[in-house]
C-alpha cells in the first residue's frame, strides 16, 4: 500500500511539473505576426510596421525613461480595416472574434473602454512577468484598428505606453 502511495505522489508530482511546462509551451508558438498576418492581405487593410530604432529618432533626449521602453520593444504593427471590409460582417463582430481568439491565446483584459458604439481594448500576453505582446483592439461604426507591440516589455513599463496612446486620435484616424 505504502509503495502505490508513493507511486501516486511521485506521478502527481510529474504532471504538475509538466502540465505547466506544455501550457508554456503552447503560449509560445503563438506568433502575433502570424495571427495579424491573416487579416492583412485583404485588400481593404492598411498595415504597416514602425521598427523601434525609427520611433527612437522622434524622441528627446531627455524622455530616459521612454527610450529605455523602447529597447524592450522588438516591432510595433498596425492594421487599419477600411469600411469596405465589413461588408457582411460589423466591426463589432470582427472585434468579438478576434477578441476570442487572443484569449484563446493566453491574452488578457488590461484596460476596456466602450464609449456609445465603440470599444477599445487593450489585452496583454506574458511569460515569466514579461509582456510579450500588447495589442490595442479599437472598432465602431464599421471601422477598426488594431495595434500589436512584441518584445520583452516590464509589466510595470506598460503604464508608460498606454500614457502616451491618444485613444481618441486613434480612433479618428479616417
């Protein structure tokens, strides 16, 4: 009886090691780019890539604290979805399923804002108290944007990125 004992506690132990183990590896092949990659080849998506060394140059000197932000960051992406886009789909729809699909990812709510008939979200995924994505999901009135910033960001330099995110300009961007 003793021997089954220790055969059930050791095996127990096994698995909760592992178990953590699989679910980190599985949140690691997410890839944003990939995922953001699927809706930037229609032809009513504006994407583009702004690499961290360009934003560096617009910077003072003196924001320390912004440029050593911006060395954990590896790429920023932004997708802009067109009205055309959403003919037979809303804005609000695409915005619940892409939203599905980052928590079925490992993403998490951070901020949530909905004004009227727009959202906005901010959802993070981490490792290791590291965030590895941001992205900011915006949609109303059959227009949506999406920003999605990689790297190995501290989650307490996050405040700084959000601080300096005009919501409001975003959304008004058409």
């Amino acid at each position: 009886m003793k021997n089954l004992k220790t055969q059930f506690i050791t095996v127990l132990l096994v698995v909760s090691i592992l178990i953590p183990a699989c679910v980190e590896n599985e949140t690691s092949k997410f890839s944003s780019k990939k995922f953001l990659k699927s809706y930037k080849n229609s032809e009513y998506v504006i994407s583009f890539s702004l690499p961290p060394a360009l934003l560096r140059l617009f910077i003072d000197r003196d924001e320390k604290e912004l440029r050593e932000l911006l060395k954990q960051i590896d790429d920023m992406q932004f997708l802009i979805f067109e009205d055309d886009y959403f003919t037979g789909t809303s804005s609000k729809e695409l915005f619940a399923e892409i939203d599905k699909e980052l928590i079925a990812h490992n993403f998490q709510d951070l901020i949530i804002i909905k004004e009227s008939n727009e959202q906005v979200k901010f959802k993070i995924r981490e490792n290791e108290n590291k965030v590895k994505d941001l992205i900011m999901l915006v949609a109303g009135n059959n227009e949506m944007v999406i920003m999605n910033i990689s790297g190995n960001i501290n989650l307490s330099d996050i405040e700084l990125i959000t601080d300096n995110i005009d919501v409001h300009k975003v959304k008004n961007y058409h």
